[in-house]
C-alpha cells in the first residue's frame, strides 16, 4: 500500500464511521419527538394515534375529504358519548411526542382539525409523564360543522396547567392526548362526537422567533441609523 492508498482508506473509513454515527443519531431520534414532523394519514394507518381503552369506535384512516380535498387522507376520532369505553373523545398517541420536549425544542403541536359531529367542542391536549401530567389551559372552542381549521396548541409553560413542576414533565414525556373537555382537567366529559384531523406537526421553540424578532431589531436600528444618515445629507432638489 502506498501513502496515497492509506490516505484514501483512512478517508472511506472515516466516511463509514460518520455514516454509522449520522445512521445512529437519526435511529434514536426517530424514536422520539422532532421539530418538523408532520403526520398526514397518507400512508393509510392511523399514525400512530390510538384510542385508551377497548373502544368500539377505534380511529379510522379516511382516504378522501381532508383539508386538500380529494384524496386527502385524514384520521376520523369517534366517541359515543352516554357511559363506558368510547364514550369520551380522545386520542393517544405514546409514539411521536415523546422524549425531552423542551431539549427537541418543540413548544407547540399544529394541526388541521374539522369537527364533523353535531356538538360544538372544546379541544384540549393532556401530557403525560412519569414526573406528572399537563393540560392545556385554554380549549380551542370547534363549533359543529366548523370545515377544517388550522389550529395551535401550545406546550408553553404559561398556557398549560399543571400540578406538578412543568420542567420534568415536559423533559421526559410519554404520551399525549387529544381530548375534549369543558374543562382544563383529564378525563373529559362524554360527548357524541365526530372530529377529523390531518397534518400533525410539532413545532419550534419561540427562541428560534425572538432570535428573528432580534434580527429584525437589528435590522430596524440599521435603518433608522441609515435613514438619520441619509437625513443628513443635503436634500437633493426634485424636479
Ligand atoms: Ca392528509
Ligand atoms: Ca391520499
């Protein structure tokens, strides 16, 4: 082996080695939440979103009628309403939102929702951990009929509810649910219901905002130096 061979082998080695390590670090985050993912119902399942106990009304996988119309996969939640399994609103998901949400820097989870049922609903999400639970302070309010909506529940601090401290909680989640309730409690009360939801997203920190919002100060402080500079300059005549 010449110099040159070792150079190009030490080279792909250290290629494979990086390779592994990248193949490495995309397995493990798979298994937890990750800004930028997006589930659409378009391969069919339901995603990964299940109800709690043996419900009869299990989510169905819709292959047409979403928010982009045909063809647009969504998932279909039911509940009864009345008493016993199925009788409350809500779906768990204990795959894509877990882990360390505040190191993933995930404060929110966007998605399109339409309510297809005959009573208005007040949309919450619970959190789950083993260091305690969280629930949204405020419900978003889904009226009958309401056509699909895009809408934003937040995991910051100061719009949840909480008993125990946020931070463990939000560092080491196991699951989260999306409910129905009046309330800012867990379980939700029954209710006959019909909701559909598609394009479920975790979204960015607002540190990744302000760090925009600073950009944008900076570049405002830019402007008005720029135009105090222009401003001194002689007015030029117009003609
Ligand atoms: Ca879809
Ligand atoms: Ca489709």
């Amino acid at each position: 082996m010449t110099s040159s061979d070792n150079k190009t082998l030490g080279k792909r080695l250290t290629g494979v080695v990086a390779g592994a390590m990248l193949l490495a670090g995309s397995l493990s985050a798979g298994a937890a939440v990750t800004i930028g993912q997006i589930e659409d119902f378009e391969d069919g399942t339901t995603g990964n979103w299940g109800t709690g106990q043996p419900s009869p009304l299990q989510p169905q996988n819709i292959g047409s009628g979403g928010p982009a119309g045909l063809d647009d996969n969504y998932l279909l939640a039911r509940s009864s309403g009345g008493a016993g399994a199925g009788s409350r609103l809500v779906l768990i998901n204990e795959v894509d939102f877990t882990g360390d949400l505040a190191a993933a820097g995930v404060t929110g989870i966007n998605m399109d929702v339409n309510n297809l049922g005959a009573t208005a609903l007040s949309l919450r999400l619970f959190v789950e951990s083993a260091k305690g639970n969280t629930v949204s302070t405020n419900a978003i309010e889904l009226p009958s009929g309401s056509g699909w909506q895009s809408v934003a529940f937040s995991l910051l601090p100061e719009d949840l509810s909480s008993t125990s401290p946020l931070g463990p909680v939000l560092a080491a989640v196991t699951q989260i649910r999306l409910f129905h309730n009046a309330a800012a409690v867990f379980p939700g009360s029954p209710i006959a219901a019909s909701l559909g939801i598609d394009n479920v997203s975790a979204v960015p920190e607002p540190g990744a905002k302000w760090l925009t919002a600073g950009g944008l100060c900076l570049l405002g402080a830019y402007a008005v130096a720029r135009r105090r500079q222009v401003a001194k300059q002689p007015a030029t005549p117009r003609h």
